[in-house]
C-alpha cells in the first residue's frame, strides 16, 4: 500500500533521499537541484511504491485541472533523470503507457536530516518583502512559443539560463515569465539587476539587499545567505549576469543546493555551467524569408509584427504601401530579427518612415540611437549594447572576434583558424568556443561539420573594429587564400556527390567568396588571387544558376588576368567556358556567347584537355540552336559524338545522343531524335544516381526526359509523354538546380498542357515557372514565362487580353524572340490576331515565322505554323483563298507524316476534313482524317483527340 502523503516522510535508497516535508531530492545528504512539478513527479512515483503510474494518472496529479502536452512532461522526466546522474535507469519508462521508480525505498520520520542539509536558519532580520518586478509597460511580442517551452523548464529545474547576445531581448522575456510566476502561482518573486555592479565580491550583498536580508555582523557570503533563506519558497531573476558569470555561478550554486524552496531565472550571455543548470538560448524574432513575400504572410513573422508595433507606440502614420513593407522586410532582414536593433529602427522610421531607414542601415551604428528612455545605458544605443559585449572581452578573445568579421556568412573551424593567423589552431578553437557560450558567435551544428556565423550586426561592429585596427587587409589576404584554396576540388566533387550534399558544403560559402572576391579585385587587394578564386568558384555559381553574376565575375577576372602566368591558359579556358554559359543563358542570342565557346574550345585542344573540348563542342551546338543554325548545331553534335565514341564514359556517351536527339527533334526527324533519345536513356541504368550539373551545366537526366516528353508528344504518344511529364516535374524539383527546372516547365510541362487543351495545368506550370525565375534570376524563362501567360489567357477566351500580353512581352524579348522555345507563341499570336479579325497582321506574322522556319530548317513547329495560316485563309472575305488554305494543309500533313510527327499530321487532318464539310465533300473530309486517327493508339482524353472522334462520327459513311 502506497504510504499517504500527508505524512510528509523522507524515502531512502541507495544514498538517494526524497524528502517530502522540504520537497527536497539529495544524494549523499548532498542537495540535489530540481524544480517544483519535477519534484512532484518523482513523490508520486517513489509513493507508488515500484508500480508503474500511468502517464494520464501522473498529469492529473501533477497539474490538475490544466490540459497539458505530452512534450511538457518529457521536459520533466529529462530534468528528473538528469538531476539521478549515473543512477538515472532508476527512473524507467514504459513507452506509451507511463513511469515507475526502481530501488528499495525505506521511509523514515521527516526533519531527521535538517542539521545534515545545513538549513537551520541563521539568527537574521528577513523583511517583509513585496515583489520589485516592474509592471508591463509594454506587450511582449513574438515569445509566445518561448514562454511557453520556458515556463515548462522552469517548472522542471530549478536554475534556468536565458542565454544570447545583446538585444536579443533575454531581459523582456525574463521579466514576462517571472510576472507570470507571480501571477499564476502566488510565489514570491525578486528582481535583481546586476547590469551597473563592477565589482563581482559584492554579488552576495546586491542579493541580500534586495531581499532584506540582515546579517547581524556576519559576512555577506552565499553561505550566509543560504543559511538565512532557509526553506522560504522564491524565485529569484539575476538579470545581466555575463560581466560576473563566476561569481554569480558560485552563488547560485551555493543557495539551490542547500535552500530547497529557491529557483533561480537568469539572463547571461554565456551560462553559468553549474550543476542542475538548463539554457534556453533565447532566438532572434523571424524575419520574412529573401525574394517577393505576400503581405499577408510577411505579418505572420515577429520582427513585423514587433516593428510595426513599436513604431505605431510612437504615432508612426506611414502609409503600408509596396514600398514601405518591402522596406520593412529588408530592414528586420538586415537587423537579423534582433529585437533591440529593430526597436531602434522602428522608433526612427516614425520619424523618417522606412524607405529611409532601409537605405540608411549600411551605417546602422549611427542612426539606430533612439532607445527607451527607462533603459538601461548599454540598451540606448546599438552600438553601447555591443561596446558591452566587446569590452568584456579579454584581448586574446576580442582579436579572434574582429578576424571574425570577415567572414560574410557561415565558416568552419578551420577556415577561423586560416584567417586569425598568428594564434595556434587549439588557442583559436578555444577562443572560438568562448565566443559561441558568450552569444557573440552562433554555431550550427546539425550537419557533418559545425559551421558557425556572425548576426550581421556583430559582424558590421567586429570589421569596424578590424578596419579600426588595421588588421583588415592581412585578414581579407587570408581569408581569399582560404577560399581558393577551400574550392580547388569543388568541381571534381561536383561530378561525383548529389546537388543537395555539394551544396550543403559549399553552397553556403558564396558570401565569404563574394567578398573574398570584392577585396582581391580592390586597389588594396591582389588581382592574381582574385582571378585564381574566381575560377574555381565557378561550379557555385553553376550549381546555384547565377548567371548575372557568373557572367560580371568572369568577364572582370579575365580582363585582370596575367598572361605571364604559367597557367595562363588553363586560366583563361576555364574563365571563357564560365562566361559562355553565363552569356548563352542569361543573355540568349548574345553574339559574344560564340566566340567565348570558341576560345574554349581552341584553348583545350591546345591543352589537349578532353573534358572542356567536349564541353566547348557542346557549348558551341547550343550557340548555333540559339542563333538558328541547326545544321551547324548539327555538325557540333556529330563530332561529339566522334570525339566521345571510343570512350566508356556512360554520361559522355549519353551526352552525345542527348545532343543529336534535341537537333534532330527541332530540325523536324522526330523519329531520328525518338530513335536517340531512347538509347541516351537506356544508359540511365549505369549513370550515377547522383546528378552531374557543372561540366554541361543542367543535370542530365532530368533533361532527357523533358526532351523524350516533347518528342513522345509530337510522335502521337500522348498518354506516354504525360507521365514523362508528370515524373519530370517531381525528379527536376528534387534536383534542386533552378536552371534545369525551369528548362522541365518551360521546354516539356508548359508547352505538352497547352497542347493537350488542360488549360488548368499550363495555367498552374505557367505560375511555377513565373515564381520561381522571380526567385532566381534567370532572365530569359521569365521573359518566356510571360509570354506563355498571355497564350493561355487568349486560349481560354481572353483573346484581347492574350493578345496585348503576348504583344508587349513579345517585344520585350527583343532578340530572345528568335530562341527556338519563342516559335510556340509566335504562332499563336498569329492565330489570336485572326480571332479579332486583324487577319492580314495574322498572316504577315505567321508568314514571317515561316520565312525563319525555312531559312534556319527549324522545321518542328512549321506544320502547326502552316495550319495556323491555313486558318487564317479562312477567315474573311478579303483575305479568304480556299485553295491555298487547302494547300497549306495537305502540305503540312505530307511535313509531318515525313517527320513522324502524328499530332501535327492530326491537327492538320482535322483542319483538312473541316474544309472539306465545308465543300459538302464529306467522303473526302472522312478519307482524310480516319487513317490518321487509327494510327493512334493512346491519347484519347486530350482536346484534340476528342475533337477528332467527334468529327468522325459526324462524317462517318
């Protein structure tokens, strides 16, 4: 039988004690810290006498009346095993079910080991004492989550660490939870403020004056004052602890192991590392993520929430205009959602509204001064609040800080290690790690590799500090140095490792190259490590598909480049092959993209390297695709695959009939290009599951299904080049490599829906391409894209809205109209201009694009392009002609049945047979279609097909 708790007994067991009456656990007599509802836990458990307590039963007992999740609870049992040590099995778990404490409990009579835990009051005067926690003169914002997984630490353990760096806001939100302790549990609660004490010997007396405590002579020590606590039940907040961290350690752990009833909250930015200690390192507010957000959902993130709140306090009146908000998203961006600084910033956009404030925060130290009158000194000004930090520092500690800085992103240990220079590898990991406890550097540690980071107002106040040292040039030395060399086998792995483990190591360095970068190619820096780290951090702007800045960053390198150098040329290849695809697909038509291929190509057979002349053959086969020249794209294709054709490299090889389908396929052999693309992916099998992207820059086998998908179509397989699709769509967003997914939407999705009449899905692939060229510049798919919005707009009916789209964005895309994916819209901009009867623009459109076809042998698209005009002859009286109408037709169905292209063979017989009904010829009309709708053999839920069997029966005989 469980003994009653009102008996208020001491259990016993194995130098373990669970005292009741104190509520108090003790191992060896020694007192062991753990917090109120932890305690309760383990006195209900330890009366259960070794039955096992169901979880349901325990919350009942435990927070009665109070709904409580499962998480809180397994916040408790942690505390609980921590605060049993090595003897943490005593407390077993049966999973899903609930509890039970393990051991020979002996119960003894209550208070016989008072004199042993040392708690007999001293003779001391205790005033009576009121609360000093200050009322709210203001709403936290933003914490709700962090009150909440607090209150449960605080519950569980009796010392519980706020910690982070300045401005964080540890203080508001300590201050938030103790009011709440006052308020919910009626215990006592002091504040003590130790932000204005130098001198860490007279913690104790700051202590023992706010309690009114009164030491009779005796030495104000945490001896003492434990002793004259005794048993009272407090909550005490030392709030700013950092400057005296091991004195205020020794204090606390002095009172919590021999003063049952206290728990202590403490602020720090460093914990206090004593025993029964749990931290909650306090985080920044959450900021709007980077690219367009919606303005609905830039409110729902706190650093919003808390700017406009602040500056609405102080009668701010601006208007919430696109520019405003984007200004404050960029602003709470900028100030890493660091509450202090996004106060400060509030308080002068009441002023100077946002836009002005964003274009100020380069010099953030000198406009963000406008704090809380009631603050304390540290916390009026941004850079008061970091000089705190900073001057706590001892040198050793402030000098790795300020090397630091440099830094423009995450870093790893050792690259810390290059840049500081002078100091032995283990000093600057211990720096390092002091940095990280002390909240003035934040580690991540998820991955393989902790990777470590500045908030980017600490790393503007440590390169201040750099610069102001004249430390700055020997680091970004450096720091360069590290990077280049840091990359120097980044494309081998590249071709070797997936996108995403690529990325996660070296993606997230493209800051720190930025700057590496900006420094060599300074008047200050040295241009030769400039063009050597351009050129091997070129796979990142690769994998990244930054085709601006890949472009600007190799055109500067090479005109910085020293030909004297030995590897002038290897230089320069690499340089010109990078520039290449920067041009060819960022730019389209640009005529500077061919003889950069070329350069390439030349450089290589002079070095004989045989991977960057496959690379500039294929280079130099997209210019000609780009440039209209598909017979010579032709002749770049074949000698690939001569060059590739007695290797056993599976992905060369691939390549190789990757290049001769898409060539076949826009010259018009859709059975050629099916017969190529089918070998490249019967190769699938013994390419590497892991997608290679630098060398040819897309991945490989996400690319030969958009192709297989626009072949199959053209061919007559229609359901077959949906499910290409559909799985196409799925593998090029796992890919991860923006450029390729924009080629899977615009070059397959986009076109084989607008084909197929599911107005709905090129509607929605249509958008997903738009968003996502928005959030990676990738200019030309988005000129593409638009143009595409305006096909389907005048498809659905919109004819005049189609048509003012297709128009104006037409036009934007000056040279790019002439790519090979602008033919499509071309030809439904002369079909939409024959719906609102401008026939004679239609017919000079679409003769125009006719004219291009023959004169470049871009035949894929020339059999729609003749039905288009065949309607048009239609349409009218003034331009009607039945005869060429008629002769376009039939000559398109004798282009596509040569082609094996069965779906513009089926368009054309439809417009063919609809003539003929027209002519009362409906023998002739059924003659013409049928045996083009019997050859297909799947396909019969698209528009067209349906259309088809509808006209059939009509005609049948």
């Amino acid at each position: 039988m469980a003994q009653e708790v009102s008996q208020r007994p001491v259990y016993e067991s194995a130098g373990w004690e669970i005292d009741l009456a104190r509520r108090e656990l003790r191992s060896m007599g020694v007192s062991v810290p753990l917090g109120g509802r932890a305690f309760e836990i383990v006195a209900e458990l330890v009366q259960a006498e070794g039955e096992l307590v169901p979880k349901n039963k325990l919350i009942e007992k435990v927070w009665p009346g109070i709904f409580v999740d499962e998480s809180a609870v397994r916040v408790h049992i942690a505390a609980i095993r921590k605060a049993f040590g090595s003897d943490r099995e005593m407390l077993s778990t049966t999973v899903g079910r609930g509890y039970r404490l393990l051991g020979t409990w002996k119960i003894r009579e209550a208070g016989a080991s008072a004199q042993s835990a040392g708690l007999e009051p001293m003779k001391a005067v205790v005033g009576a004492i009121s609360t000093n926690v200050p009322a709210a003169t203001y709403a936290l914002v933003g914490r709700d989550s962090a009150m909440s997984y607090v209150q449960d630490l605080m519950s569980a353990y009796r010392v519980v660490t706020l910690a982070g760096p300045g401005g964080i806001g540890k203080t508001a939100l300590g201050l938030e939870l103790t009011r709440l302790v006052l308020a919910s549990q009626q215990t006592e609660s002091l504040l003590v403020e130790l932000a204005s004490l130098s001198n860490p010997t007279l913690v104790p007396s700051v202590l023992a004056s706010v309690m009114g405590i009164k030491l009779e002579g005796e030495e104000i020590s945490p001896e003492a004052i434990a002793r004259a606590i005794g048993t009272r039940q407090l909550l005490i907040f030392l709030d700013n602890c950092e400057h005296l961290v091991d004195a205020v350690a020794e204090l606390t752990e002095t009172i919590v192991s021999r003063c049952p009833g206290i728990s202590f909250l403490v602020t720090s930015r460093e914990p206090l590392r004593i025993v029964g200690e749990q931290v909650y390192r306090v985080l920044p507010l959450s900021v709007p993520p980077a690219g367009r957000v919606e303005a609905e959902v830039i409110f729902e993130h706190t650093a919003v929430q808390l700017f406009m709140a602040r500056a609405k306090a102080l009668g701010a009146d601006f208007q919430l205009s696109e520019e405003n908000l984007n200004a404050i998203v960029s602003i709470c961006r900028r100030l890493d959602g660091i509450p202090l600084a996004i106060e400060f910033a509030a308080a002068r956009a009441a002023l100077l509204g946002p836009a002005r404030i964003a274009a100020l925060l380069d010099d953030r130290f000198k406009f963000l001064t406008t704090g809380r009158r009631t603050a304390l000194p540290r916390h009026q000004t941004l850079r008061a609040a970091l000089d705190w930090s900073y001057d706590l520092l001892p040198e050793t500690e402030a000098r790795v800080l300020r090397h630091l800085g440099i830094f423009a992103g995450d870093f790893l240990l050792e690259a810390a290690i290059a840049v500081v220079g002078e100091e032995v590898a283990y000093e600057v990991t211990d720096h390092l790690a002091n940095l990280v406890a002390k909240s003035l550097v934040a580690a991540d540690i998820r991955g393989h590799r902790p990777h470590y980071r500045l908030l980017d107002t600490t790393r503007a106040y440590a390169m201040e500090k750099l610069r102001g040292c004249g430390e700055f040039n020997p680091a970004a030395r450096r720091h360069a140095e590290y990077y280049r060399a840091f990359f120097m086998h980044a494309e081998a792995e590249s071709e070797l490792r997936s996108q995403t483990e690529w990325l996660a190591d070296y993606g997230r360095h493209i800051d720190s190259v930025r700057a590496s970068l900006d420094w060599a190619f300074s008047p200050d820096g040295d241009a030769s490590i400039g063009v050597a780290l351009t050129a091997v951090a070129v796979p990142l702007w690769v994998q990244l598909s930054l085709l601006g800045e890949c472009r600007e960053r190799t055109q500067l390198a090479l005109t910085r480049l020293d030909e004297s150098a030995s590897d002038a040329a290897r230089v320069r290849m690499q340089l010109s092959a990078a520039l290449a695809w920067s041009l060819m697909y960022g730019v389209g038509r640009a005529r500077e993209a061919g003889p950069a291929w070329s350069t390439t190509l030349r450089l290589a057979e002079d070095l004989d390297d045989r991977d960057y002349r496959l690379r500039g053959l294929w280079g130099l086969c997209i210019d000609q695709f780009n440039n209209g020249e598909f017979r010579k794209a032709l002749e770049f294709a074949n000698r690939f695959a001569e060059v590739v054709a007695d290797g056993d490299q599976t992905i060369d090889l691939m390549m190789a009939d990757r290049l001769l389908a898409t060539t076949l396929h826009f010259l018009g052999d859709q059975t050629g290009a099916r017969h190529h693309i089918e070998r490249t992916l019967s190769r699938l099998a013994d390419l590497t599951p892991k997608p290679q992207i630098v060398r040819f820059r897309f991945d490989l086998r996400v690319s030969a299904h958009y192709f297989q998908a626009r072949i199959l179509w053209l061919s007559g397989s229609i359901d077959q080049a949906l499910n290409v699709v559909a799985r196409n769509i799925e593998e090029g967003r796992a890919a991860g490599h923006a450029l390729t997914f924009c080629s899977v939407l615009g070059q397959a999705a986009c076109p084989i829906a607008f084909f197929s009449g599911d107005l709905d899905a090129a509607e929605r692939y249509c958008a997903t391409l738009l968003d996502h060229t928005e959030r990676h510049p990738i200019r030309l798919w988005n000129l593409w894209a638009r143009v595409f919005n305006g096909m389907v707009l005048a498809k659905r009916g919109d004819v005049a809205g189609g048509l003012k789209i297709l128009r104006s964005e037409l036009e934007a895309a000056g040279d790019a109209r002439f790519l090979p994916r602008f033919l499509l819209p071309l030809g439904e901009l002369a079909a939409s201009l024959g719906l609102i009867g401008e026939v004679a623009q239609g017919l000079a459109t679409v003769d125009e694009a006719l004219a291009r076809c023959e004169a470049r042998d871009e035949r894929w698209y020339q059999a729609e392009l003749l039905r288009i005009k065949g309607e048009l002859l239609l349409r009218g009286s003034e331009y009607r002609s039945t005869s060429t109408a008629e002769q376009c037709f039939t000559s398109a169905i004798e282009l596509a049945r040569g082609q094996g292209a069965l779906f513009w063979e089926l368009r054309n017989g439809m417009a063919l047979a609809r003539l003929r009904m027209e002519q009362d010829r409906c023998a002739d009309a059924y003659e013409v279609l049928a045996p083009v709708y019997g050859k297909l053999t799947e396909g019969f839920a698209t528009a067209d097909t349906k259309t088809a069997k509808a006209l059939l029966a009509q005609l049948a005989p």
